[in-house]
C-alpha cells in the first residue's frame, strides 16, 4: 500500500471501489476499508493542530466511526465513490 503522503491514495482507493464485485472483492473492500480509515485519521490530525489536541485513541475511534459509516452508506447505495473523481475524494 502506498504511503498517503504521495497522495496517491484516491486513485487506490477508486481502483479498489471498481474490484468489489469481482472475484477478489473481499479483499478490496477490506483493503477499501483500511485505506479510508487511515487517510480520515490522517485528516483528523492535521485538523487536530489547527482546532484543538485530539490524542490518539480519540482520533482512531473517530476515524474509524467515520470510515464505518461511509461503508453503510457505500453498502445501501448512498455513497458512490466511483461517481466522483479522486480529487474529490481528497
């Protein structure tokens, strides 16, 4: 997996979006998964410095809420990755 600090990961994550319903689909989904999670928590801590301390835990807890959440709305149709562009994502 590419590091997030090359900004590479909302094409990662667009190509791992198009390989759910193919046969590696499990994993894309779980790697999906992992990737969105990472790059919120990433997120939250640079919003951290401007905003306020968050600690660790409370950053992970949040990103990963949030990351599940997102994978609900991806599961019942509310949130299309592929329909939007990688910046988008970003």
């Amino acid at each position: 997996m590419a590091s997030l600090d090359t900004w590479v990961w909302p094409e990662q994550m667009l190509n791992l979006a198009r390989s759910f319903e193919g046969p590696d689909g499990e994993r894309a989904r779980a790697e999906f998964w992992l990737l969105l999670n990472v790059a919120l928590a990433q997120r939250l801590r640079l919003l951290s410095r401007r905003y306020g301390p968050l600690d660790r835990d409370r950053i992970q807890d949040l990103a990963a809420d949030k990351a599940l959440d997102l994978i609900r709305k991806l599961d019942c149709g509310h949130w299309r990755p592929l329909d939007t562009s990688a910046g988008e994502l970003v």
